[in-house]
C-alpha cells in the first residue's frame, strides 16, 4: 500500500510552458479573501472603499520579495550557488516573518502620504493578515514542506485526519507532523478571536498587537516540531527567537501607549 501512494500534483494548471502552481494559487486566495474582508471593515470605519485596494496593490508585491529575500538570506550557502532559484517562489521559501517586516514598513509610509493613522489600517487589516496566513499554509501542504518530525500513520489516522492529509504527509518513505495543519488551525482561531476582540473595548491599536501576540505565541511553539526550520546557529530557530521578540515588543508597546496616554482613542473611533 505504501508504495502506491503519491503525493497531490503540485501544479494546478499546465498549458504548453506554463504551469500555474497551487502554492501561487493558494497564497493568491488567502490575499483576496483578506482583502474583501479588509475593504468590507474599512467602508464601516469611515474610509474610502479603495484605501486597502491602494495599499495591497503596494503591500502585497512588496512583502512576496521581502519575504523571499528574507528566506534568502538565511539559506545563503544554497543560493549562492544556485542563484537561479532565487526568484522561484512557487517552489516555496517564503518567510512570513518577512513578508510582515514588508507589510508593515508599507503600511507606515502608506499612512504618512494619506495622512491617516497608522494604527486603525492595522487594526483593520489584522484579521486579514492571519486569515491569508491560514489559508497560505495549506500551499506549504501542495508542496510538501513545512512538516514536523516523523510519526507513524497510526498516529495521523489518531488525529482523525482524512486520508488526502495522510498521504500528502508520506514523504520519502516515511509520515511526518502535519505542521503546516496546526498552524493554520492556529491561525485561524486566531481570526475568529480578531472579529471578537473588535467588539471589545479594546484602543487603537491594540487589536493589531493582539494579532502579533498570539501568532507569535502558536509560531514559537509549532516552529519547535518542524524540521526545515531557518536556523540562526546549529540549535536556534530564527522563528522562534524573532517570535519572542514580538511578543515582547507587543506587550511592552501595549503597556507603554497605555501608561503614556498615547492611546486614548478607542478601535471605533473614527
């Protein structure tokens, strides 16, 4: 039985030289649906329909590259002798953590021009952001990376996991954790728990930081079970020491606003 199992086509669609990878579509998606979702709680906040249009029609395209140059750069020794596989994204090698670092730094000179606050686009695109992470994972899953240590089927068919999960997680003679499953299982209570918290009384900007809190929280524990891991030395994770920073900066940013008085305003002001 084993020996007939075979991994899901990575390529959704093939026509003579072209072929259109399910990692691009997938990620494609996840960026759409964050968007609707996005524009839809903009409009209720008072701002133009296309303000979040305008700003992914720059964030996007500049997270993908800081995101793979970030990949990049800690996978030196490889690209440096295969610098042709540099802009082939849709084999993988996406660093979200990169693409944040993008996100973000687009997001404040996007604000600065339209003179509008940095802290309520955050808050608004949050949701978004975690939701196309959630979804993104699952191109991870087409491609066969971001898995965890080795397991037994057994264990797999423990989790009630059906069979199309199974099998994908059967690589090279042998099944691994679902890793890429967890985190976006993660990532998406962690959605559910933004379109709640923007109902609580919560100030401006801390829905964001809430957002980083706990993605960095799942990230830093997942990270641990992962086996193809972006390390900083033999035995430190680079997810994992940036997740801690994150978390830290954000707790520490939420305490500071607060005592400061720098954020008086409330997520519904306008």
């Amino acid at each position: 039985m084993l020996g007939t199992i075979q991994p899901l086509n990575p390529i959704a669609v093939e026509l003579g030289g072209l072929q259109v990878h399910w990692y691009g579509v997938i990620i494609g998606l996840g960026a759409l649906l964050g968007l609707w979702i996005a524009v839809r709680e903009s409009v209720r906040r008072g701002l133009h329909k296309d303000t979040f249009v305008d700003l992914v029609l720059f964030a996007i395209p500049i997270a993908i590259i800081c995101a793979r140059l970030y990949y990049v750069a800690f996978q030196w020794d490889y690209y440096s002798q295969n610098p042709a596989m540099i802009p082939q994204i849709w084999q993988g090698g996406l660093a979200i953590h990169g693409g944040l670092i993008g996100a973000v730094a687009t997001g404040v000179v996007f604000a600065r021009i339209k003179k509008l606050s940095f802290w309520k686009i955050a808050d608004i695109g949050a949701p978004s952001i975690i939701l196309g992470q959630a979804i993104g994972r699952w191109g991870n899953f087409m491609n066969q990376e971001a898995f965890g240590g080795p397991v037994t089927r057994g264990f797999l068919e423990n989790l009630h996991l059906p069979n199309f999960i199974i099998n994908q997680m059967y690589i090279d003679g042998q099944y691994y954790h679902p890793t890429f499953l967890y985190e976006s299982l993660w990532n998406l209570a962690g959605f559910v728990l933004l379109l709640f918290l923007r109902k609580v009384n919560l100030r401006r900007g801390e829905l964001f930081l809430s957002y980083v809190i706990w993605y960095s929280i799942g990230r830093f524990f997942i990270e641990g079970m992962r086996t193809d891991s972006l390390m900083l030395t033999a035995d430190l994770r680079i997810a994992q020491v940036i997740s801690i920073v994150l978390i830290l900066t954000a707790v520490g940013i939420i305490i500071y606003r607060r005592m400061s008085g720098l954020s008086k305003k409330r997520y519904l002001d306008s």
